[in-house]
C-alpha cells in the first residue's frame, strides 16, 4: 500500500474505534518509514485514544521538537498533557497551537473543557473558546446545559371537563400588572409573575 493509503487506513480505525488495527498499521509503517511526521502523530493519537498517555508524550514531544511550527502536533501535546492530569501545561501548547493556528476547532475545544474543569472554572474563557470550535465545524456537546428563564406562565388554564378557567400553577400566584384587565374578560391572556429555570 501507499503511504498515503496507510494513513487513511489507520484513521478510519481510529475513528472506528479499532486502535489495536491502527496501531498495527501504524508501527508497521513507521518501520518502513520512520521520520513520517503524519505516522507519528497518528500513532500518538493511537496512543491517547488507547489512554497510554504517558507513552505518547516522549513520542510527541520528539515530534514538536522535530516541527516546532506543527500545530496540530502541539495540539495533540497538549492532549497528552491534559490526560496526564497537566491541564496548566495542556493550556500552553493548545494556545501555542492556536498562535500557528487560529482556526483549530480541537484545540478550541480542549481550551473550552480545560477552563470549565478549572477550579474556580472559568466561564467565560470556555464559552468563548467553546463557540468557536462549534463555528468552525466542531461538533456541540451532547451534555452541553442550556439554560432557559421562563418568565411568561399563563396564570391560568381552561379545564374543559368542568368547563372554567382554572389556576396553572397555585391560586396564589400574582398576575402581571399589564394583564389585570383581562381577569374578567379574558384569562387566558393573563401571565403570571412568576419564573423557572429549565
């Protein structure tokens, strides 16, 4: 196979989930040529997605060492690092990243969970660096919270079985003061003051 038939390969193993098959791949090629940059870091990846993060960091940092201006190297340093419970070392080589490179959404993304893991988690930091990896193609966080303040409750509801309007919520809430002259007429218009979080 071509070498670049042999990197495809090994990244569809990787996305596949398959990192012993990538892995094979990937020494196999690397004897046969080991100053490919590309192998490399796809072996680095290989080894990270496998959790062996403290044998991926010699390897990455011969890597930067040998390309210093490869962003995506100093990303994948940068993983290493923070699965190696190192988010302030992480942090630098994912914005040395960026400095290469500004529009990398992985790096982005790792400054968005590093400073939301952050003790105190810096919010708006990992909001900023959060929005951008999601606009520039990054996929959102299925477990991403989206806060919602419902504020316009109807205060009341029509009950169709006794046939009258009755209180959603509690009778004790207050209505809107804008809306008092709908009580008589017509109290499906009337809000209440009250909110919720959701």
């Amino acid at each position: 196979l071509a070498l670049r038939d042999i990197r495809s390969n090994a990244r569809q193993f990787l996305l596949a989930g398959e990192t012993e098959k990538a892995r094979a791949v990937l020494f196999d090629a690397l004897r046969q040529v080991p100053d490919d940059i590309q192998i490399r870091l796809l072996i680095g990846i290989a080894q990270c997605q496998a959790g062996e993060f403290a044998g991926a960091l010699d390897l990455v940092k011969q890597i930067v060492a040998d390309a210093p201006s490869n962003a995506c190297a100093r990303v994948l340093l940068g993983t290493v690092h923070f699965g190696m419970g190192n988010p302030k070392e992480a942090e630098q080589e994912l914005q040395r990243a960026l400095s290469l490179s500004p529009d990398l959404k992985g790096a982005h993304y790792d400054l968005a969970r590093i400073f939301i893991m952050a003790e105190p988690p810096d919010r708006p930091r990992a909001r900023e660096h959060y929005s951008r990896a999601v606009k520039l193609g990054a996929a959102p966080d299925k477990q991403e919270w989206r806060f919602l303040w419902v504020r316009q409750f109807p205060l009341f509801e029509w009950n169709a079985d006794h046939k009258r309007w009755e209180p959603k919520h509690h009778m004790f809430t207050m209505p809107n003061p804008e809306h008092l002259g709908y009580l008589e007429s017509d109290p499906g218009k009337v809000y209440a003051q009250l909110y919720d979080l959701v």
